[in-house]
C-alpha cells in the first residue's frame, strides 16, 4: 500500500474549504438537473415553440425534394402524427413524419406531381417537449410549380342516420370541367386565377384531372384531402381556383377512392367553388381564466365556402350470399343469408320427404328462416340432408340460382336428449313415491308438460299499449271462446271486448290483445286451458293476469306543428336521453301529436319518409340517391303531468351540425390545446402584479 505523503495528510482549513465547495457545487448542479417541474415559487414555461426556419423554406416553390426539414426554437415533439397529420395530396404511401430533438423531419415516399401545392397540417399536434405546450395550428407548405395555392373550404360531417359528428374521415376534392356547369373558373370566383394566385388553374395543378362526373370517386384517388375533428369539422386547404365536387369517404383500404361497398361515404350534388374575402372577426383577450381584458376587432382572409354539410352513410350490402344454417334445437331448421330476396329458397330432403314437412317462418327480409318441422319422428332423427336452392351473387354482381347440400345435425343427439327425459322422469317417480310412503296424495301418471307462454300485462297499463303473448313453438289453433276479458266498474266485473292479432315481428311467434282500454279502469285477463296448441299438439294451462289503465291526469301531450314540411311525409319521434325511440307518428300535415307521454325530458327527431316505408332508409351511391334526411329540435323538452305542450318547429331554421343537443352526442369534442396560463394563477395567489411575470414567461 502506497503512503501518503505529507501535502496529503495537513491539508490547510483553506484547502479543505475549497475541496468540499467544489463537492457542493456539483451536488447542487446534479439535483437542479434531476428535478422535474418548476422549483416552488418559480414561473412556469408558457411559451409555446416557434418555427425559426425550415429547409426547404416555408411557402417555397420549385421543389423537387421529398424530404423536409422544420427547425424549432426548443425541443419538441408531436403526438399521433399518424392520425393528426394530414398530407395533401393525399400518399398512398404513408409518410414518414418524425420529431426529432429541436426539429421534424418529413419525408415523402410517393413521388412528387408537377406543378402542384402540397401542404402538411400538423393541426394542434406539435407541443414542447417540457411542458407540453401547445404551438397552435401549423401547416407546412411548399410548391413544385409556380406557385402556392391558398383557397380554403371547410364545413361538417355528420352521420345521415342520428347527425353524430363523425371524427377522422376523409374529406377530398376532385376537380370538374368548368363547361359542365356552363361557366368559367373566372366568371365563377369573379377574379382570374392569374390574378389570385400568380398562375392559371390549369397550370397550378398540372396533369390533375378534370372530371365532369363522379366516375372518379371509383377510380382516382382524392386530388385533395382532409379529415375531421372530434366535432366533425374539417379544413381543406391549398385549393386552386376552379370548380370542384366534394365527398367524404371512411377509406377502409387507404386507397382515397370509393372501391367497397362497406366504405361509409358521403357526397353532395352541389358545385364547390373557393373563393375568399376580406372579413373582421371580434378576438377575446383575457386578462386571466376569469376576466376579459378586451374585445379586438381583426381583419383577415375569410375563406369561402365555409358551411358544407356531408351527411355519411353505409350502404345497404347488395351481395347475397349463404351465412350460415343451424339446428340449435332438433325441431327448428335455420337458415341465414346475407341479403334480402324478393322469393324464398326451396329446401329438398334428399333423405327424408319434405312435402309438407315443414311450417316456415321468415324475416320481413327473408334474409333469415325457420324451418319448423312437423313430423316428430323427423325431430327425432340427428342428420337430415337437404339440398337448398337460392338466389345468390356472382363475381358479376348478379343474382343466380345456386343449390347447396346441407346436413342438419342438432346440438344435443337423440340418445342424450332420451337421457336428460329419462332422467326427469325418474325424479319425478321418486318425489311420487316420497309422498306415497308418507300419505301424502300422489299422481302415477306424469302430466305433460304445457306450452309455455309469456305474458306481457304490466300492472299499470298505457291506455295505447296492448298486452301481448309469445310463444317458444308456431301455434296450431286459438281457442277465442277459452279466452276472457273483463272490466270493473265500481264493484262489479263485465265482459269487455277485446281481439287477437298477429304481431308482425321477426321470427317470433308473437300475438296481442287489443281491447276497448279506459282511463282508471281495472281489468282481468283471464285464458283458460286449452286456450293455445301448438304444431306438436302442447297445449297451455289456465292463466290469469289482472292490471289496471292509468289515468289521463298522469300524462302530457305534446303538439308539434312542423313549419316548412307540409305535404311531405315525415316520421316525427319522441326519443329519450339515450337517442331510443319513446314514440313516432307519420304526418303528412305538418301536424303531429303525441299522447299519453309520461313525465320526463325528452328531445325530438324526424326524417322525411321518402319512400313511405316507414322506416329511415340509408342511401345509395350509385343511384345518386342521399339517405332520408334526418333533423333534431335543438333543445330538451320537459314534459309534466297534465300539461298540454305546443310546439313549433321549423327543422332547418338550426344549422345542421348544431341540431343535435349536446347531452344526446357521444363523439363529444375532444378539448382544444391552449397555453394553461398557470403562471397568472401563482401571481395571484402570491400577490404579484401581473405586470411583473417576466416576459419570457
């Protein structure tokens, strides 16, 4: 071991002052860099990164070059650039945008279009790395002809069905031939394209092509693209002058072109033509999260058209084809399709004899059925083997008929399903036994087991609802006379009318009791055996079910007059908080009443029944034809017991992407970036003047 030597071991108090000094200057050094945050009582970083300059430069024409470089004044970063990120034209090829450190680095994969403005919108995406500050709305734009296009357009989608907002579809543009709507880019925008822009429209978008149809939007990808926020809103920026036609597509394959039936898409008959103008808006200047400091008045370029409104929609699926077939219970042959048919399928035994073997049951679609069987020696056999023969879709697109064999083999096998009956009937005869050892009465024949029925008679009945009653079998007969209904008034109990009707529901075997149903009166249902067989010759037990209708003083009725849609058929409908349907009515007046509706807060809906179905009817691409338009009262209704509530309601009075009430909305919008101004919040609490926070901060 070495020995010290003497300057080592009488050090000087000087020498030992200055040897720990040092130690403690670089352990205050080490804590200041690993504490995260501000130290208490200090400012906080609000400002946002700043762009000092770019390679090549912002707004740069003459451009060749694929990859970009964006400098920052700090080091930043940007979140989901995937998705909050938008190149146009749109890359069929995703491109490859990255922070790194005090910069981000674009790079294109698809090569560059002549003579045509591309621009990269960041929204609200990049932060500082620190504190997340937010740099606010950035596009990067650049030119590989003459010059930059700068024409906006801008508006909403919403979904046809409920007017959701629909976040992250696209939105593109195509260009149309000026002649096709029987005038010139320059009469249209009243300025020429040299004039705008310092190129003519032909120029500034090269080999682009110009359409005078839609055939495009199944062909070519979107020459320029979007997508929307959380609200539905979108921006479509870098547009040259000319004439152009709009669509919104849910692009399932990346491709920017309609080319499935699936794609959730949306489209206008309208011609859009940018333009723009000189405009003042009224800015907000806060003094803090409370108090406005003042209202400035501010000019800018107010781009137009600014209130497109796309309603989206899907399309019905038009390819039929065989889903699936089952035989969950070992009476009931199912069958699924894809697709509605105008004509049933013809199922063939080809081991077993079909003619008259079967009850069937269909959808109102016939896109699903139900092969009841009749014959129990058949529902007792574990494989039947059929040949289906049904109209389906070829590669073409056209229906052809198409057989298919089929085997049916029953979830539980014959055998198993002996068993589980044996099994039964031994806990039966022992229960019997139980009671005969013990005196008790007994039977020595098991009872058959009943047809089931459910029943559906609240206690406290609407005067326009009806009592209705399904059953898990098809029913044979209805015994009318075995079924009773009776009213009581006062203290005595009277025959009361009443009717069995079919209920048209899917693939249920369901039915109703209508009766002659008054305010306060009490009633008794009352269904003695026998009432009900089904095809296997079940029959049901007695049943009783006793309720009462309420009284007319525990409902409201609402009056709605519709401005602005007389004439036309139209479904109006009271939904609850939950956008479900309470109750519809069809008019045609432009009058439509509501009764019996109890207490609550409602909202309400219609559309315009075009095809007087009954029902909302989504759209179709390839006829031209939108969904049935759908419209929202933007307020809540209170409703109360005994009121009378009038209503008038011009349903396009509201813009169409504020009608639906906030509280019905489920894409709520996401909240935007903003500075989080903590540093007005210390001063106030330490008392500090607002003037006296430094600038930087």
């Amino acid at each position: 071991m070495r020995n010290k030597t003497q300057s080592e071991t009488h050090r000087t108090p000087l020498q030992a002052v200055r040897r720990w000094g040092w130690v403690f200057l670089l352990l205050s050094l080490v804590a200041s860099c690993a504490r995260m945050g501000q130290p208490d009582g200090g400012w906080y970083d609000e400002t946002p990164p700043r762009v000092i300059g770019s390679t090549p430069a912002d707004r740069a024409t003459h451009i060749n070059q694929r990859k970009a470089y964006i400098n920052f004044s700090e080091f930043i970063k940007i979140e989901n650039a995937t998705e909050n990120v938008i190149v146009s034209p749109p890359q069929l090829e995703q491109p490859d945008i990255k922070a790194q450190g005090r910069r981000i680095v674009v790079e294109l994969k698809d090569s560059l279009k002549p003579n045509t403005t591309y621009t990269i919108d960041f929204s609200d995406a990049i932060t500082d790395n620190n504190e997340n500050n937010p740099l606010g709305n950035y596009t990067y734009t650049f030119s590989t002809g003459d010059a930059i296009d700068t024409l906006e357009v801008s508006g909403h989608v919403v979904q046809a069905q409920d007017l959701e907002p629909l976040k992250g579809i696209q939105v593109g543009l195509y260009r149309i031939d000026s002649d096709i709507i029987g005038t010139t880019a320059t009469d249209t925008i009243g300025t020429t394209a040299t004039d705008t822009i310092g190129t003519t429209a032909t120029d500034t978008i090269g080999d682009a092509p110009a359409i005078g149809n839609d055939t495009l939007f199944t062909t070519t990808p979107f020459l320029r693209v979007s997508r929307t926020d959380s609200r539905g809103h979108f921006v479509i920026r870098g547009v040259a002058p000319g004439n152009y036609r709009i669509f919104a597509l849910q692009d399932a394959d990346g491709n920017y072109m309609k080319s499935q039936r699936s794609e959730t898409l949306a489209f206008t008959d309208d011609i859009i033509t940018p333009s723009f103008k000189d405009d003042i808006r009224q800015d907000t200047i806060w003094r803090d999260s409370l108090r406005i400091e003042r209202i400035e008045r501010v000019g800018y370029t107010h781009f137009l058209p600014d209130d497109i409104i796309l309603r989206a929609f899907t399309e019905e699926q038009t390819d039929r084809y065989l889903l699936k077939t089952e035989r969950q219970q070992p009476e009931l042959l199912r069958i699924y399709f894809s697709n509605a048919a105008d004509t049933l399928p013809t199922l063939r035994g080809l081991d077993f004899d079909t003619d008259g073997a079967f009850v069937i049951e269909t959808s109102a679609k016939n896109d699903t059925i139900n092969y009841w069987l009749r014959d129990t020696l058949l529902v007792n056999r574990d494989t039947l083997t059929a040949a289906l023969t049904y109209m389906a879709t070829d590669t073409a697109g056209l229906l052809q008929q198409q057989t298919d064999t089929i085997t049916f083999i029953p979830k539980q096998s014959y055998e198993r399903r002996k068993k589980e009956q044996q099994k039964q009937i031994d806990e039966w005869l022992k229960a019997q036994e139980k009671k005969k050892k013990k005196g008790q009465p007994y039977d020595s024949i098991m009872p058959t087991p009943h047809l089931e029925m459910k029943l559906e008679a609240p206690a406290q009945l609407d005067p326009d609802r009806n009592i209705t009653i399904t059953f898990p079998t098809p029913l044979a007969t209805i015994d009318t006379s075995a079924i009773h209904l009776y009213a009581k008034h006062d203290t005595l109990w009277y025959v009361s009318r009443f009717q069995v009707d079919t209920l048209d529901t899917y693939l249920e075997t369901r039915y109703q009791i209508r009766g002659e149903w008054r305010p306060e009166v009490e009633y008794s249902l009352e269904f003695d055996s026998l009432a009900f067989t089904d095809i296997y010759g079940h029959t049901t037990d007695k049943r009783k079910a006793g309720f009462k209708v309420r009284g007319l003083d525990e409902y409201a009725v609402i009056m709605l007059t519709l401005t602005g849609f007389e004439g036309k058929p139209v479904i109006a409908q009271l939904i609850d908080n939950s956008d479900k349907v309470v109750k519809q009515t069809f008019t045609e007046t432009g009058v439509a009443d509501f009764y019996y509706v109890e207490p609550h807060t409602y909202y309400l809906r219609m559309f315009v029944d075009e095809n007087r179905n009954g029902r909302w009817d989504t759209g179709d691409y390839d006829l031209r034809r939108q969904a049935e338009a759908v419209y929202y009262y933007p307020k809540e209704i209170e409703c109360r017991a005994k009121w009378d509530l009038p209503l008038t309601w011009n349903p396009t009075a509201t813009p169409v992407e504020q009608q639906k009430p906030s509280a019905l909305i489920k894409q709520k919008s996401e909240k935007r970036r903003n500075v989080k101004s903590r540093n007005l919040e210390r001063a106030r609490q330490k008392g500090i003047p607002v003037s006296e926070i430094p600038e930087k901060y």
